[in-house]
C-alpha cells in the first residue's frame, strides 16, 4: 500500500485520473457509486486533497500512481 491506499482505492484513483465518473468507475468495478464516493472520500482524506483535482495532483507529485 502507498501512502495507507488499499489496493482498491489506488484502482479507484487510476480511474478518477483517467477522468471517468462516479458512475463509470461503479460500472467498471461492478459496485455502487456510493461505493465509489466512499472510496473517492477516503483517498480525499489519506491523501489531503478536496477536489478530484487535488488527488490526481498529490498523487502523481507524491509518486503514487504515474
């Protein structure tokens, strides 16, 4: 795990990176969009950013994902 992501959210943050919505990554993984917004919440969180913008950001700066 990098940075305290469970393999899942770096998925989650691959996809967001990608630029796909809630509801395309829920389709993608097979799980709810309130799924999604709870693992979007907690790389937000793990992370330190407040929009979709600041994660991708922090985590391509902070060699999370490339």
């Amino acid at each position: 795990m990098k940075n305290n992501l469970t393999e899942r959210e770096l998925e989650v943050l691959s996809l967001v990176m990608r630029g796909k919505t809630n509801r395309e990554i829920a389709e993608e993984l097979m799980v709810s969009t309130h799924t999604i917004k709870a693992h979007v919440s907690a790389i937000m969180q793990k992370i330190g950013g407040r929009t979709r913008v600041d994660i991708v950001v922090k985590a391509l700066r902070e060699g999370i994902i490339e």
